[in-house]
C-alpha cells in the first residue's frame, strides 16, 4: 500500500468549502497543489470533482480517483471508484503511486484520518475569515508540525491580497 498525504485550504475558521466551491482565490495555493500533487494519483470525492472547473480536470500529470457512491456515474478521463479502499488501491497502482494525494473533500477527509497509511498532511492556512458549509478534518494530537515557520515572516501575501502559509504535518 502507498502512502496518503491530505492537502488542503483552510479559512480561519476551517472551512474548506462552500456551496461546491472554494470561498476564495488565492492563486499561489493553487501553484503549490500542483506542484506538491503532480506526478501522484489524486483521490476526491465527486463534489470535489464538480467543483473544479471542466477547463481544468482532469488534473494533468495525475491519475484523477473519484469516489462516488452513485452508480452508473462517469467522469471523462478519471477512474470512478466507490470506496475509499478501492480508490487507494487503484492509486497505489497508478503511475507514481508510492505517494497518493487525498484532495477533499470533508467526507472522504474524515474516512482517511484512522487509516494507518496516512501520515502527511499538507495545509494552506488562510488568514481569511468566511463561512462555509464544509470544515477542514481536525488533526489530532498525534500529529505534529513538519515544517512551517511561525514568525509572522512566514505568512505570505497573495496577488489577490489574502495572507497565507504553507504547513506540513506528520503522524508519529
């Protein structure tokens, strides 16, 4: 079995949805996604696939996973699956599948977090308060801060104004 990273955006508040969509743009998070997800599967539930933009999944340089419990539904150009198992075991056979990225959303973030191979997690905190519909998995205390600099010179300002910062955690 390959090893799960989780990645994700989160306001202050934890929310990483709203209404099917991500409540903002910050577009240097969407560089770092890709550059942290490419050459890995990416597994998502179908609300995570319809939120994305048709012009841009399915994610390129990437075997695309979507979990859906609706049969007979198809996305062009991914693998539909129906469990979280099948997902990750379709990904570890993928090309690059030693590393499989969990991409959202909330349900499928709740059905990783007990799974012994999952042991990364890759956050984007955003100094942003919204409100959302769809919350960020809580990391329990067994998880800790790989790498993150605390000061406030380790917040970055977006071109669109939005201050952020890149967290990554590890399960000991």
């Amino acid at each position: 079995m390959s090893s799960v990273g989780l990645i994700w955006a989160q306001s202050k508040e934890g929310v990483i949805g709203d209404h099917g969509g991500m409540p903002w743009h910050v577009p240097e998070d969407l560089a770092h996604f890709a550059a942290v997800t490419k050459g890995h599967p990416v597994v998502m539930g179908r609300k995570t696939w319809d939120s994305i933009p048709s012009r841009y999944r399915p994610f390129s340089e990437r075997t695309n996973i979507v979990v859906t419990r609706q049969a007979g539904w198809e996305a062009e150009g991914a693998v539909v699956v129906h469990s979280l198992d099948h997902a990750l075991k379709e990904a570890s056979d993928a090309p690059g599948g030693e590393l499989t990225w969990l991409i959202g959303g909330g349900e499928l973030f709740a059905q990783a977090l007990g799974r012994p191979e999952v042991a990364r997690a890759v956050v984007t905190f955003l100094d942003l308060a919204v409100g959302g519909d769809t919350f960020a998995p809580e990391l329990g205390p067994e998880w800790r801060v790989e790498s993150a600099d605390p000061s406030e010179a380790g917040w970055h300002e977006s071109r669109t104004a939005t201050r952020y910062r890149f967290v990554e955690f590890t399960r000991a």
